[in-house]
C-alpha cells in the first residue's frame, strides 16, 4: 500500500462527510488501540497545566509592619515556632513556611497581609 503524505490524507478527508469520519476514527481505533480524537484533546490540557506555575512555593514575610505584634502571633500559629524565632521572622523578614500548596500558601499571605505585612510567594 502507498504511504500518504499529510496533504492527501487531509485532502481525503475533506472530500469524506462526517459519518465516513467518525467510522474512520472508529476503525483507527479499533486497529491501533488509540482515541485519535483522546489525543487531540489531551495536548492542549497537558500544555496548559504546564504554564499554570509552579503547585507549592514558599511564603517569604519581607516586612512585618505597623502591627507587628499581630504578625508575630502569625507566624507562631502557622510555624509552631517560639516567640523569639517568630520574632527574628518579623524583624528580619524570611521564609515563614517552605514547600506549601498554592490554595494554602494564598491563605497565609491573605492572613498576613490583613495584619498589615508584606509577603511574596516564591
């Protein structure tokens, strides 16, 4: 049998109406084991998970604030952390929590912003 160049094949399958196409799919899959139509599909969901960012990052306090004294009970309650360590954090600014899931790390920056810190994710 001839190989068909890309060209042709599409150029078949324009000619073809949309019952010869899906009988087409459905023998590509019986004969060969694959959804064509599964693969099509499962590209552009696999790039965009890709460009979504990164799944866990790490929530850096750069500046407690005005009200630091509420910041520090933060970063107590968040960390499990001593008041003097806690502290350093506040005046220091540092890595409050490593390694932390998206959802849970945009909820500690929530909870340390509205103590009147600064925080990024990294």
């Amino acid at each position: 049998m001839a190989k068909f160049t890309k060209e042709e094949f599409i150029s078949g399958l324009k000619e073809m109406t949309i019952l010869e196409v899906k009988e087409l799919v459905d023998a590509m899959k019986e004969e060969f084991g694959v959804d064509p139509s599964a693969v099509a599909v499962a590209a552009p969901t696999a790039a965009g998970a890709a460009e979504e960012g990164p799944t866990s990052v790490n929530v850096v306090l750069t500046e407690a604030g005005a009200n630091k004294l509420a910041v520090i009970k933060i970063v107590r309650e968040v960390t499990g952390l001593g008041l003097k360590d806690a502290k350093d954090i506040a005046d220091n600014g540092g890595v409050v929590k490593e390694n932390v899931n998206m959802d849970e790390a945009n909820e500690l920056k929530a909870k340390l912003e509205e103590a009147g810190a600064s925080v990024e994710l990294k």
